[in-house]
C-alpha cells in the first residue's frame, strides 16, 4: 500500500482550508452535535417519572433476597418457600447501583417479590431487571388458583419445563384489581447480581421504550456500518494505511459495542461462560492498537513528530497484547483489578492522543483540531456515563443511551478525518508529480544544453583537427623537401662544394628541429584533447623548471642576441604533473623569443599569493604584441601561425596547449598585449609543500 511521503518535498506546502470550508465544518460539527442532543432529548420524553417505579424505592413492589450463606444452587421452589416461610429472607436495601460483581464465578440469587394492584381495573404490567446481560433469569409466579408458573427471561434459548423466553430482561405480570401476587425470582450470572429492579405498570409504557431502545441500537448499526463501509471504500480505492487502519478500528469498535450492549445474543445453550461480553471486551481492546496506527499515519507523526511517534508505536504494541488479559473475566474476583488497570492503560492512551493531535495543532495542522473534536462527543458521552445520578428512572439505559449516541457522532467525525487526510494526500501527490515533471523538465533541459555543448566541441574538434593536419601537412613537407634536395644535389652533382653542403646541411638541421619542435607539441596537444584526465600532481621547483626551458631555447636566444632577465625565488614550487611547468614555460618562452625584436631582454617574475594558495608567473617581452582582435580569439582552438621578427615559423598550437594543460591542473592563463607595446603573460600555478629535504 502506498503512503505520503516520509520526508518533506522541497518547496512542497499545502494549501490551507479556506474560510468558507472552516464555516461549513464548524456548522456540520453544530449540526451533528445538534442531531445527538434531540435524539436524547427524544429519548427522555418517552420516559416520563409515572412511566417506570424503582424497586425497592416503591411501596407497589416489595422485594428481600436470600442471603449469600444459604447454598442457592441446590433449592428448587418448594425449598425456598419452605425457608421464606422461616422468616430468612432479607429485604432489598436502596442501592445506588443496578447490580453488585460476584464474590465467585457463576452465582445465584433468589428474590422474593409481591406485587399490588392499587386499581380498580386489570393491570398487565412489566418486571425490569434494567441489565441487558444477565446469563438467565426465571421467574415464578403464584396464580389466584394456587400453581405455580414460570417464565424465563435471558438468551434466546428454552429450558426444560420454562416457556421459550418472551425479552431478555423482563417479565410480564398480570394483576387483577386489588390482588397482592406473590413471586420469587432465580437469577443465574458469571459476573454479577441484580441489586435494583423496574416495575413498568402499564406495557404500553415499556414497550414505548423498547421500541425506542432498539431503534437507537438500529441507528447506531446503520452509522456504525456505514462509516465502516466508507473507510473501507476508500481503503480499497486509495489504498491507504491510514485508511485501513480507521476501517479496522471502526468495524471491530463497533462490532464490540453492540455485543456489550447485548444488542447481539452469543450465549450458548451449553456454555455457562459469557461469551459476549469477554468477546465484547477483546474486540474494543483490539481495536485501539489500529486506533493509535490511524493517528500515526493521520498526523504524520513519523516525518513530524518522530518522538510522539515512537510513545504511539509503544501503546499499540502494549494494547495488542491486553485483548488476552479478559481472561481475567473467568475470575470475578480479579475484575476489578483488571478494569482499573485497564482505565489506567486507556487514560495515558487517551492523553498521549491528545498530546498529538495538539502538537500537530501548533503546528498549524488542521488534522490535529479535527480529531479533538472527533473527541468530543464520546468524551463528553463517558463523562456523563459516570456522572450521571443513579437514582433516575431507568438510568442505566439512558447512561448507555449517552455513550451510544456519543460512539455514533465521534465515527461521523472521525469519518470527517478520513476524508480531509484523503484530501491532504491528493494534493501531496499532486506537488509530488508537479516537483515531479518540474525537475524532469529541468533534467531535460539540462541534458540538452549538455548535447548542444558536446556537439558544439565535437564540431570544434573536428575543425582543429582538420586545421592541424593541413598545417602539419604543410610543415612537415618543408624539412622533407629540403633533405631530398640535398640528398638528390649530392648524389647527381659531383663538383657540389663542401662549403655549399654546410650551409644546406645547417638549413636541414634548421628544419628538422622545427619538425621535432612540432611533433613534440603536437604530441602533448593531443593527449591533452583525447585523455583529458589529470595525472598524479607533484611537487615541483619553478626556478629549476625555467631553467630548463630556456636551455632548450637558448641557441634561437643567442642567434637574436635575446636575453632573459628573472627573478624567481628557488623555494617556490607548484603542485602540478611533474613535466607541466616545463613544457608550458618552453612553448611560452618560445613564442616570447619568436615575436622578440633582436637584442631585446625577456623579463620573468614569480611571486606567491598572501594566502599561500597559488604562485604567480609573468613573462613580458618587447615585441610586436598581439593585434586585439587575435587577442580575443587567441585560446579558441589551433590557429594559423604568423611569422616572428626574424621570419620564423609555426603551426599555432602552443598557446592553446598551454591554456589546456594549465587549466586542467586548476590553473589559469592570461595573455595581455599592453600599449606600449610586446606581450605580457601571466601564468597561474597551485602552490605545492617545500619537498623534504633530509
């Protein structure tokens, strides 16, 4: 399944809701709330005080117990009565609550009843046991003729010798004008026992509340199913985490909602074990580990809060393990335990909730805001839940009412949620694919001037090369030329002088050095185009590198009577190949030599930068200079070579094979022309360490 982005786009920013969406979420949040409080308000209007007697708060009934130290489970009818008729039965006490745990697993309880009619007419009322989950009850009943009649409240299940059971919690109770019945009641629970009881006088009344009763648990399904189904429906068109993870949530939430509320009936004919509610208790504690990975992926809390992010990774991992503690509901004794322990565990996830969705809300993320309204309702349903009075008629459904509709209004809402993060996530993917075919476009772009380029040097290339081979076929042919003549002058003339063969023979040597002069430029030329790799860098002396070249230049200085002048210091040394400051000085020197008026001086400096970084070298000459227009053309590739003072000759490529051989030792060339006249170059070397001399 795909997911938003783990780490932040450049550039990437959300556009936040408009005002006019804020309104209609704020009035949608109105409305809904609106929605509940008439529901409950609807719900108290159909129980009016008159409708429904608390027992043993009313006189009508009266109701006393068998205490606990009498083994109940072994009487039958007759035993009880034969001990209600010794006086052992104890009157019901006023209790705030509607029924008391177990001190051992599987009780029973006998009750005592006497029901009277203070009319004057036929009274067919109805016995409440108020809980919805008592296992079985069976309650007997004296007719005007003496029998004894039963009938079974509880599972869908019939007993032997009971009728098949008529409601879950209640019993219908005929009463003829002024008649006292008597009837005694057999209560059967894992968990627990019933401490406070209803008495409905007219049936109307309380079928008025069961009709209402299954109708909000009929609501409750439909909202329960449908916002299951949307979470689903998106999950399987967007295949979102966050999207299965509110389904799974949602769907097992609500399934253990409706088993608690017995508005579903799993218990077994043959099993004395509760089975809905200890499978109520693992499907609600099942379902906050997909609460806590929804509100992960909600928020983001991976790429924005990674702290809050591991403490919610934590408490999913502690609650996947809490839907095997209700085991502990086999051992009434350790229930209570179990439950505050699990209040405990319920109110640190529920403030670590909070503190997400609030640092998420600093953030200026709407996500956060939302899911604290999300909130809302069902917190306020629980608050009301255990503030509720007591002693109100029918309180436990109409604290379970306020639980309900706040379960319903808080899934509405977190739906809401789900829809704003799908929105989050389109338009993260939207910038995505925007940054996306932007950056592509760029690339594109990008690779194509680099093709414009590469082409635009490949033309160059091929230029320069045509260039250098007419110019090596030009000047090479010369020295050839030359030494055949001599060969064919000495081989057909034998009256050729010796004196006419020295002067041929030093013009042969002439050209012949010129040929080798070339070829060895050519040769550096090339590598420097076709290599274009940098060698091992060295340190290297200046001062002993120019030396050097002028040697190899000395008998063209001496034959113009041209002098060399420098001053560079013997301790400065450039980190470059070994052989670059020799060949660039030489072909530099050379080209100084060949545009030098004769008896001129050559001037060479050298000087290292106040950041010891690079060392500087000059060579000036008094020659002819550089005509400005070659002067801006001067490093675009080989060119045609012009004659020196003395009619010297060339092919062109010296200053482009310095230029390239400087460049790519990171270092830089520059060639200048002044007015006064000769030319000025300045070379750039990387300053290298002083070579270790012990």
């Amino acid at each position: 399944m795909s997911s938003p982005p783990d780490r932040p786009v450049e550039g990437m920013k959300l556009s936040p809701l408009p005002t006019p969406a804020w309104m209609s979420i704020a009035i949608l949040v109105c409305i809904i709330l609106m929605v509940g409080a008439c529901f409950y308000g609807l719900s108290i209007a159909t129980l009016k005080g008159s409708w429904a007697l608390t027992i043993p708060d009313t006189d009508i009934v009266r109701a006393a117990y068998l205490p606990d130290e009498f083994p109940q489970v072994t009487h039958t009818l007759e035993e009880v009565i034969v001990l209600d008729s010794t006086g052992i039965f104890v009157p019901l006490p006023p209790s705030k609550k509607a029924d008391q745990l177990n001190q051992k697993a599987h009780n029973q309880r006998w009750f005592r009843l006497d029901f009277t009619n203070p009319t004057d007419r036929f009274q067919h009322g109805v016995f409440d046991l108020i809980r919805r989950v008592y296992d079985d009850a069976v309650l007997y009943q004296r007719e005007t003729d003496g029998t004894w009649t039963s009938s079974k409240a509880g599972p869908p299940w019939p007993q032997q010798g009971l009728e098949y059971p008529l409601r879950w919690h209640a019993f219908n109770v005929t009463l003829m004008p002024g008649e006292t019945k008597r009837a005694y009641l057999l209560v059967t629970d894992y968990h627990r026992m019933p401490s406070k009881f209803l008495w409905w006088p007219m049936l109307d009344h309380y079928l008025s509340w069961e009709r209402f009763f299954y109708a909000a648990f009929a609501c409750y399904s439909f909202t329960w199913l449908t916002v299951a189904a949307h979470g689903y429906f998106r999950f399987a068109l967007h295949r979102q985490p966050e999207q299965w993870h509110f389904f799974m949530f949602v769907f097992l939430h609500g399934l253990g909602t409706m088993l608690g509320r017995n508005a579903l009936s799993l218990h077994l004919p043959f099993s004395p074990l509760p089975i809905a509610e200890i499978l109520a208790g693992v499907l609600i504690c099942a379902s906050v580990p997909f609460l806590f990975q929804f509100i992960r992926a909600l928020l983001s809390t991976k790429r924005t809060d990674p702290s809050i992010d591991r403490l919610l990774q934590l408490n999913a991992k502690i609650w996947m393990f809490i839907p095997l503690t209700p085991v502990a509901g086999f051992f009434p004794t350790i229930l209570p335990i179990f439950m505050f322990i699990l209040g405990v565990f319920g109110w640190l996830g529920f403030f670590l909730l909070m503190t997400a969705a609030a640092r998420n809300w600093r953030r200026g993320g709407a996500l956060g805001l939302f899911f604290v309204l999300a909130c809302v309702p069902y917190g306020a349903g629980l608050s009301v839940y255990h503030i509720l009075e007591h002693d109100s008629v029918a309180w436990v459904d109409q604290r379970c009412l306020f639980v309900l509709i706040g379960n319903a209004l808080s899934l509405i809402l977190l739906s809401f949620c789900l829809i704003y993060r799908s929105r989050l996530t389109r338009e993260e993917h939207y910038l995505l694919h925007i940054n996306y075919s932007t950056d592509l476009e760029a690339d594109v772009l990008r690779r194509t001037q680099e093709l414009q380029q590469l082409s635009e040097q490949l033309k160059n290339a091929v230029q320069d090369r045509d260039r250098v081979l007419a110019i090596i076929g030009h000047d090479l042919r010369g020295p050839a030329i030359s030494l055949d003549s001599l060969a064919r002058l000495i081989k057909y003339d034998p009256t050729f002088q010796q004196n006419e063969i020295t002067d041929w023979a030093a013009k042969v040597s002439q050209a012949c050095r010129l040929q080798l002069d070339l070829l060895t430029n050519l040769l550096t030329w090339g590598r420097s185009q076709l290599e274009r790799q940098q060698t091992k860098n060295k340190s290297v002396n200046l001062s002993s590198s120019l030396l050097l070249a002028w040697n190899d230049l000395r008998e063209n200085a001496d034959r113009k009577r041209i002098t060399l002048n420098h001053s560079i210091p013997t301790d400065l040394h450039a980190k470059v190949p070994h052989s670059l400051p020799q060949v660039i000085l030489r072909n530099l020197l050379g080209n100084a030599i060949k545009y030098s008026h004769p008896g001129s001086t050559i001037d060479v400096t050298a000087w290292r930068s106040d950041d010891d970084q690079t060392i500087t070298v000059t060579i000036r000459d008094h020659g002819v200079g550089i005509p400005p227009d070659r002067l801006k053309a001067l490093f675009a590739g080989p060119g045609t070579s012009t004659e020196g003072t003395s009619g010297e000759s060339g092919i062109g490529v010296g200053l482009t094979l310095c230029h390239d051989l400087i460049r790519a030792a990171d270092g830089q060339l520059i060639v200048e022309s002044p007015e006064e006249g000769g030319t000025r170059v300045t070379v750039t070397f990387p300053t290298g360490p002083l070579p270790d001399k012990s």
